[in-house]
C-alpha cells in the first residue's frame, strides 16, 4: 500500500476520490502535528501552568463515556491520548496511530500502532489496548456519546501487537477524523477503575477535586512527543464565572483562561501583558434546544415561531460584542467546506413568527431553563429572546438554573433550555451525534428518516459537488424542522499571559484544542 507523507504542522488530507476510488489500494499517513511554531522559539521545560476554566462541574468523571464539557477534555488530554489529533488547520493527524491505511471503498481500515509507548503504570501500549478502549463507547449497554459515531464499525481485530484492522458497514473516507472525538482516549486493555488515570500523556494526576481544582505533574523523563509536555505541573482550576476568570488573569493568579467574555476583549487586548487569541467561526453553536417529541414543540408552526422570533443580531451585538456570525438552527459552521452559504441566516421577523404562533394555536407561556453553566451569556440571551418575543405577542418565560450538575439534570431533561454545541471537524460529526435519530446527544429529539439516509450516504459520495447537495439538505431540513434556535456561532476568545507559549488559534476547540497543557511552555 503506497504512503503519501504528509510535513508536520501541515498536514493534507487526502482528497476523497484519490481515497476512495483507484485500481490497488490507497493509503493515508501524516507525521505528528502541530508542533511549536518557531517563531515562539524553542520550548523550554519547567513551571507551573495554572489554568482558569469554565465547562465542568463537582459531577465531573475521569471515565470518557461521561465526558460532556471543556474541562473534562482539557484534563483527559494531559493525562491520555487519542489515536488521532486535529492539528490548528483542522486535519487529522497521527497520535498513538503513527499511521493508517485504506481500501478502495473506505469500508477497511488499517491503523498502526506506535511502538514503544507506555502507560503510567509501566505496561506497553498494543492494539488490544486500542480494541478495548474504542469499545468501551460501543454497546448495547454503553451510555457513551460517542456510540452513535462508532455504530458503522462491524469489527475490529489485531492484526499484529501494533496493527489494528476496522471494517464499517459501509464505507467512511473520514474515519480518522472520528477517532480524534475527544471521548476515544487510550487506556489499558480491561480498565474499570478510571479514578487511577493510567495514561500514555505527558502528565499523572496528582490532585483531584471536581469542581475545585485539578492538578497534574509532569512524568520523569522525555515524553514521547518532541517539544510537548513542558511544564512541571498544570493547575486547572474551575472558574465558572467569566468575570472571575477575567480577573484572575490579570492580577496574575492564572496563566491562561477560555471562554473570555467578548465584552471585554477589547479592553484586554490594551493591557501589553496579555494576549488574546481568537479563532472566529470556530467557536460554539450557541442555542437553545426544545424536544419536538413532545408538546408543545412538536408542533412545527411553534418552532418556527420561536425561530423568527429570535433576534440574533441583537443577541451577537450585545452579549457578544459582535465576536460571533448568525447561526441558522443547525450546528455545521461557516468554517466547514460542506456549509451551504446560498443558505441565508433566517431573519428576525416578529410578523412571520405571530402568523407561525396564530396559526400553532399557541403562544405561550413557553419556560426556557437558563444558566451561565450553560454557556457565558446565556441568561442574557434569553432575556433579548424574552423581548423579542413580545412583539409577535408570544410570552417567554425565564427560568434561571444552577450551573452545578446543569449537563446531567438539565439539558438532556427539560424540553427547553441553553445549550452550547463545541466545533467539530466535519459536517458528518456536526450532524450525525447531534440529530440522527436515537442518538445520546440528540438533545431536540429530531427524527426524519430522510435526513438519517442523506447523512449516511453522504459518507460514502465520491463526488464533492453531490456531497454538498447532500449537506446543503441536511442543513434546510434542521432548520425548517428540528427543535434547536442556534442563533449565534461564537469565535472562540482565549486570553494568556504573553510568557506563555502555544496559546493560538485552532480550527477546532479552544486553549489550543483543549491541549495548552501539553503544547505550551513559559519564554
């Protein structure tokens, strides 16, 4: 099988038709992305890296079939890693897999190892580890998120101590982007215990307190990645309030923040011992999601009602202070190659949303659950929405909640309420975990056969310009039928001490791609 290489940092995707189609097979390797830009300089190891974060609760787990937020991520990511990371431009690059290769049709997959790698505990990592790891989240009985996107795999065997073999139902050219879901850590073959955190990362867990504070210290000796895994220690500490975290930053008591509150982005960038770095599209889908499999958002003149009468621009301008684009009421982003720009953001319009809600028979009172454990600026949000909404004479009702435990007992429950959905590297992860029907995550219970067929045979078209059609599809129907209102589609704001290095944009999540701990290092 014939190895297309790929240089460091730039890594390219192999286009779809030369993957898929071809007489012998194809295969796709790349080396290890995103290494540190020399412009910085060269990493220089020792110091405590101190983090102030929000996206977590005192209900956070070290198991990945629960991983539902930032913070979770970011600590998962100090301690395992994946087989696959998404380097700053968005491809897929090698991680524990070294390598990988494909068949004509993209229904057979071999992913190889790399050699020499252990654990915490001293074992070596083998394609069992590999095997076991990636059916934690498969399953009849599994609860993980990430079940839906690990479905189309038939089987998975060794074919040697560093060589696993994965055969779909039906073909997949971007299977190595799945295997980057942040939920796919590594972890030793027959793990039950997560709370020993015996990972392959650059970090072991010294304190834990979710909720509070997480602590990690660097492992003896070289890590296996060149240039990362620089600190001595990483202090992740839970700051829910974005205020807070603002000003731990700037009285020094933290090294670096996410989610910085747009509104005082522009009076940061003046302060010359911080640096802002902003990655615009490439933020969260912030919305608010009703369950159309119930009263009274069922009802499709109801949703459309709540659709138009949704003033985004006003949300964006002053919750936002502009540092967001309009969100359409589907998750796929302006970034993706696959979003449909023919498709306008739909307006504000309390007319059209009256002549929705006269003729749904319904205008409320409609109880939207809030909290900023949701997202920074998601009461303020439902507030604009509370407004707006006044003027097709429908009535809003605004229930703030408590953040603590608000992704276990609030947004899968309640049938409307805040949510924010994080990037994802293709259209396929953007719409199959979130709206496929059945899915974990499908938090507006949407189901329509025709839209479920159109994501699964869109996977498999060789053609881009057919793909888009079938994208551009998928995007009308979720946003003239399904139960979410994502009005706004946020840049992702970090803030950092200018002593710290690798806090840039990435295409994907925010601190790096939740990886600052193991990328960055102090000048």
């Amino acid at each position: 099988m014939a190895l297309i290489e790929t240089p460091t940092d730039s890594a390219i995707i192999v286009d779809r038709r030369q993957l898929i189609a071809g007489a012998s097979a194809l295969g796709l390797t790349a080396a290890l992305g995103s290494t540190p830009a020399m412009a910085q300089g060269a990493p220089k190891k020792g110091g405590v890296l101190r983090l102030g974060m929000e996206g977590g609760s005192a209900s956070d787990s070290l198991d990945p079939r629960t991983y539902a937020d930032s913070i979770p991520i970011a600590y998962s990511l100090m301690i395992w890693n994946c087989l696959v990371e998404i380097d700053t431009k968005g491809n897929a690059t090698p991680e524990l897999a070294e390598s990988w290769e494909s068949k004509p049709g993209a229904t057979e997959w071999i992913f190889n190892i790399r050699k020499g790698i252990t654990f915490g505990s001293g074992k070596t990592l083998d394609a069992d580890d590999v095997i076991y790891s990636i059916n934690l989240h498969r399953g009849a009985d599994t609860k993980s998120p990430a079940k839906g996107i690990l479905e189309p795999i038939s089987d998975m065997k060794a074919l040697s101590p560093n060589q696993v073999q994965i055969t779909l139902k039906a073909g997949n050219a971007d299977l190595p982007f799945v295997l980057s879901d942040y939920h796919l850590i590594i972890v030793p073959k027959d793990t039950t215990d997560f709370s020993k955190a015996d990972g392959t990362g650059a970090f072991t867990l010294s304190e834990w307190n979710p909720g509070v504070r997480i602590v990690a210290k660097r492992k003896p000796g070289n890590y296996w990645k060149p240039g990362r895994g620089n600190f001595d220690s990483v202090e992740l500490r839970y700051i829910g309030d974005a205020a807070v975290r603002t000003q731990a930053l700037v009285t020094g008591q933290v090294d670096a923040i996410n989610r910085v509150n747009a509104k005082t982005v522009d009076l940061l960038s003046k302060n010359k011992a911080i640096k802002i770095a902003r990655s615009q599209g490439a933020g969260n889908r912030f919305a608010f999601v009703a369950h159309t499999d119930i009263d009274p958002y069922k009802n499709r003149d109801v949703m459309l009602g709540l659709k138009y009468g949704i003033d985004r621009q006003t949300i964006i301008k002053n919750v936002f202070s502009g540092y967001a684009t309009v969100g359409n009421d589907h998750t796929v982003g302006p970034l993706n190659k696959y979003y449909d720009k023919t498709q306008k953001a739909r307006p504000y319009d309390p007319d059209k949303a009256a002549f929705h809600f006269k003729k749904a028979g319904i205008s409320g009172p409609f109880e939207l659950q809030v909290s900023e454990g949701a997202f920074t600026g998601a009461t303020d949000s439902a507030v604009i929405f509370q407004e707006s909404l006044k003027k097709a004479k429908a009535n809003l009702d605004v229930k703030r909640v408590s953040g603590d435990g608000y992704w276990d007992n609030v947004w899968p429950k309640v049938p409307f309420c805040a949510v924010y959905w994080g990037n994802r590297p293709t259209a396929d992860l953007q719409l199959s975990q979130t709206f496929v029907t059945g899915q974990t995550w499908n938090d507006t219970k949407y189901s329509n056969p025709k839209f479920d067929k159109l994501v699964i045979d869109a996977r498999v078209e060789l053609d881009d310009k057919k793909r888009l059609e079938m994208y551009s599809e998928c995007q009308r129907l979720l946003s003239e039928e399904a139960g979410m209102v994502c009005f706004a589609i946020g840049d992702a704001l970090d803030a950092g001490t200018t002593k710290l290095r690798g806090l840039e944009p990435h295409a994907r999540y925010d601190l790096n791609d939740q990886r600052i701990a193991e990328k960055g290092w102090f000048a």
